[in-house]
C-alpha cells in the first residue's frame, strides 16, 4: 500500500472514537513517554510525542462518526502496525531509485537529508516550558503595541491566560489521581462516564466504590483532568473577555479536512497551532498543556511578523535579547569574567567575546529560522545546505576571524564601531585557550551536532567550533551550577566535544551533555570507537534534576520540588 493509501486508511480507523475520550487516553500516553510506562501501547512506536501527534490530528479532522467508546487491544496494535507502516514509507523517500548510482556524493546528500528530514518531523520541542516562558516574556513585551493592534491582548494576558490553565489541569490532576486537593464543583459533569454499582453490592463496598469514584473516573476518562469551561480561567488580572479572545486564538474544532501527512502543513496538524479543542456545550479541552504555551509563541511571532516594520522591530528585539541571555549565563557561571559585546575586529563586528582567567570564548549568536526540509532529497539537500551555510557557517567564518588573532599569537584589538580603540588583549596569556561557540534558537539536529559532513574545517591550524542551541546552552549550565561543577569542567566538555566530530550520531545535544555529566562519553570512549550513537537516556539526567529544580528564572513549582512533597504532570 502507498503511503497515501495507509494515512486514509489510519484517519477512517481513529474517527470511529468519541472526541473527548479518544484525545484525552491519547495525552495520557503522552505523559508516559518519559517515564517509560506503558510499554505495552508504546514500546513498538518508532517516534512515540510525534506518533501519537499524528494518531490526534487524525482524528481532529476525521468526519465525526462515534461509533465506538473505545479501541480494543487489537485495534490499537493495528494503529501501531499503521504508523510504523507510515513511518517507514517516509523513510523510503531517501532510497535509491532502480537505475540510481550510488556514489559518493549520493550518500552524503542521504546523510545530510535523512536525518534533517526525520529531525525535524519527529521531534517535539526539546525544551522546559519556563524557557518558552522566559522567552515570550522577555521578547514580545516590548513589542506589545503590535500584538494589542492585532488581538486586543498583550504578552502578559496570554501568559496568564497559560499560567491558569496550567494550574487548573495540575490541580485537576492532585485531585483525580493524587487525591491531596479537593474536587472541583460538579466534577462529575466534565465527563460521559458514570460509575455503576451494582444494587446488591454491600454499602461498605458500595462506600469505598463512591470514594474513589473521581479516581476511576479518571482512570477510564483521562480527558477529564483537561476540559473546563471559560469561565474556569478567569482570575483577578485575566477577565472573561480576555479569556475568549485567547480561546478564539488557540483552539480549535472537530472538523473534516484534507490532513493526511504528518510533514503536511497546508493544511497541517491543527493541534500545533490550536491544541485547545471546543467540545460540545462550550466545554473545552486542552490536548497537551505544554504545547499551549508554543502555540502561543508561534501566533506571536506571526502577528509581529506581518508586516516589515513590525518585522523589523521583531527580528532586532531577538537578536539582542540572544545575546543578553548568553551573556548573562557566562556572567552567572563564570562569574568574574569579562565581557566584550557588540565589538570590531578589523572594521568587522563580533557578537561576544569572554575572557575567564587564561581562556577565551568567541561567542556568535543567530536566530536564524530554519525551513521546512522538502520530501526529494537532492531538493532537500541544496535547501538544508544553503540555510546551513546561512547560519553556522557564516558564524563559524566570524569566530574564526577573532579565533586566528589566537592562533597566530597576534594582538587583539578590540574597537567600536567608529574604529575607537576599546582595549588591546594579549593572545598570548590565552596559548591553546581559546574556543569558539555559535549560539542559535533552533538546532539543525545531527549535522549541528557532528559539523563534519557539512562545515570545511582546516584542524590543522583550527579546531570544529561548539554549535549549540540557547535552551540546550542554559540547561547544561545550569545542571553543571546544580552539581556544583566549576568552570573547568565546562571547558573540559568544550575540549572533549571538539573530538567527537566526524564520529558522532546525534539529533539532541542535551544527550552529549548527559553523557558527559554521568561520565558515560568521555575521552577513552571517543578514542575506542569509530562510531558514537547517543541515545535519548542519556538526557534523563536533566529531567531528574529539573523534578529536584533546576534553576530556571522563575522556575514553576520550586519550593515543592526543593521538598519532594509534589508529583507533577
């Protein structure tokens, strides 16, 4: 069957379940990925977040038909059977043709392509919903003006429009299956689902039954923890009206469309954009609660991306709020270091350049914003490349200007932009000390992480640079901050990862650090193998310790997680 003929036969399958129910048991799969429960729905899926993502989308916009409550085991190895059917079909797209050569230049294009492709459909955002937070706070708050011409709300509304809704599905969550916060009103009207005792059953039986009625529930109807009504989310700086401007914005109904492929975008998955369904009787429900607050970030950044003033504005904002945040990550872990941004080097501007003790960071930053990679893998290959070259390549041309001031030993000077001279740097206190790092928001995935495929590099007289993305940047600090790390153990990993390109498979840099932190990829490993393939274990370490805290600026939940008293969704 052809991949058409198998996503049309998956959307007939998934539309034969009531909405609520079938969106709901499919967000509790979704909380189960991580903690690798479930095994027995899951453990046959190739790409669980982006799999089940698929299966709802589906469904989302199937013709609503309700003719069962829920799936049997059988039919749910039957989507299981479809989607790695699917899955594999996409694969397929980067095999040869029966009169194809396959040479060199074939299977580097296929190196390039392959992992560009799949990166980027199958995985989720990787990343702590207070980074998002941070993010949108500090980026479009100045550019309110804009968004409040358009929707009427500001930054602010929407952020408290997540921050209430977040809070009302965690303690909907306490309450149904920790049992440690009171119910709310009326629990039993966000469900279809009713409790059935049978008349002959003792009272004490029938007693307990009544307790843990809301835990059943749950147990069968896991959407319940998520539906609300509007009025739900009002609070003291949020008031109904701004609660349904959101609610217009973010959510979305069950309604028949032409969705079939997972890399569809037009019309793509609605529950990326719009991940907040309108059920029956204005009751809603939220798919998964962290995709809301990236949901609010891409209709944002729409908004003040619609015309170029706004534009303008937008992509100037960002860029300097890039490098304000890597600066003040080097400041918080380095602490006495000394900073230099905004600076020319030979009537050239640099982004940051840190000096700590006998090291220095050559630092670039770019937002770039990568494209969507296209099905045909020659196609995609010369677009990858060219936004490639666009942005870590171009950085790595810039670093490796002030890098090669290191190198040769020759003074640094360092001037404004009206070539004013700021300070002269002796390179030689930095003999073999210097590293360059390009910071940008997106990551490109496995040619980021190994640059050797794509980044020409003369290692004789110049060593690959760090390209990481800020997230991944901040989160590895701030676990070294947490293990009481020093600095050194940050330019230890610097000096390690230089070595693991030409060798490495890799789509998530985190899976580097925590190989790193737990001592699982070090120096003999690297050397001993000709091949290192990371897996996603090696990030678990993050997710532990951000359950003890990480560190975030305003990190949700901190005084819990300081006490161990919390389970969180």
């Amino acid at each position: 069957m052809s991949l058409e003929t198998k996503s049309k036969e998956l959307k007939n399958l998934v539309s034969a379940y009531p909405t609520d129910w079938f969106l709901g048991n499919l967000c509790q799969l979704m909380s189960f990925i991580a903690n690798g429960m479930a095994q027995d729905q899951l453990g046959n899926l190739s790409s669980p977040l982006r799999q089940l993502y698929f299966l709802a989308g589906l469904h989302i916009t199937s013709l609503p038909q309700k003719i069962k409550t829920q799936y049997t085991e059988e039919e749910w190895d039957k989507f299981v059977d479809l989607l790695n059917d699917i899955e594999n079909e996409y694969s397929k797209l980067f095999f040869p043709e029966p009169d194809e050569v396959i040479d060199e230049e074939w299977k580097k294009v296929r190196s390039v392509a392959m992992p560009s492709f799949l990166s980027y459909f199958n995985q989720g955002p990787l990343n702590y919903e207070e980074q998002t937070i941070n993010w949108i706070k500090d980026l479009f708050s100045h550019l309110d003006a804009t968004i409040q011409k358009e929707t009427g709300l500001t930054t602010d509304d929407f952020l408290t429009f997540y921050d209430n809704l977040d809070k009302l599905v965690q303690k909907n969550f306490e309450s149904h299956s920790l049992g440690s916060a009171p119910l709310r009103k009326d629990w039993d009207k966000y469900t279809k689902l009713k409790m059935a005792i049978p008349e002959e059953v003792p009272e004490e039986i029938r007693n307990i039954g009544k307790e843990k009625e809301a835990l059943y529930i749950s147990v069968a109807d896991h959407g319940i923890m998520n539906r609300f009504y509007a009025e739900e989310l009002v609070s003291d700086n949020l008031t109904i009206d701004q609660v349904n401007k959101v609610l217009s914005l973010l959510s979305c109904k069950r309604d028949e469309t032409d969705y079939l492929y997972y890399t569809s975008t037009k019309p793509g998955n609605p529950l990326y954009e719009r991940p907040i369904i309108s059920l029956d009787e204005n009751m809603f429900q939220v798919f998964e609660i962290k995709q809301v607050i990236h949901s609010i970030e891409y209709l944002l950044e729409s908004i003040c991306s619609k015309e170029e003033k706004s534009k303008t504005a937008y992509i100037d904002r960002k860029g300097k709020l890039l490098e304000t945040k890597i600066v003040d990550l080097f400041k918080l872990f380095f602490k006495d270091c000394e900073v230099y941004t905004g600076y020319y080097v030979d009537g050239c501007e640099q982004d940051i350049l840190i000096l700590w003790k006998e090291y220095a960071f050559i630092i670039e930053a770019k937002g770039y914003k990568l494209r969507e990679p296209l099905r045909d893998p020659d196609k995609a290959f010369v677009r990858i490349k060219d936004d490639f070259k666009g942005c870590i390549e171009y950085a790595y041309t810039q670093t490796k200007r002030v890098e090669e001031k290191f190198v040769n030993q020759e003074p640094l000077k360092i001037c404004d932009k009206d070539g004013n001279l700021i300070k002269e740097i002796d390179t030689q206190k930095y003999e073999n000390n210097d590293f360059s790092i390009i910071v940008n928001l997106k990551s490109f995935g496995q040619i980021q992480n190994d640059l050797s495929t794509l980044l020409p590099v003369d290692k004789e007289c110049s060593a690959y640079p760090w390209a990481v993305k800020l997230d991944d940047l901040e989160t590895f600090l701030l676990m070294l901050i947490a293990k009481k790390k020093d600095p050194m153990s940050f330019i230890n990993y610097l000096i390690m990862r230089e070595e693991l390109h030409g060798k490495l498979i890799c789509s998530d840099e985190l899976e580097i650090c925590g190989g790193f932190i737990s001592g699982k990829i070090n120096d003999k490993v690297i050397e001993k193998n000709d091949k290192i393939v990371t897996m996603p274990d090696l990030a678990n370490i993050f997710d532990e310790q951000y359950k003890k805290g990480l560190g975030f600026k305003n990190e949700k939940h901190w005084n819990e997680k300081q006490e161990g008293k919390t389970l969180f969704l």
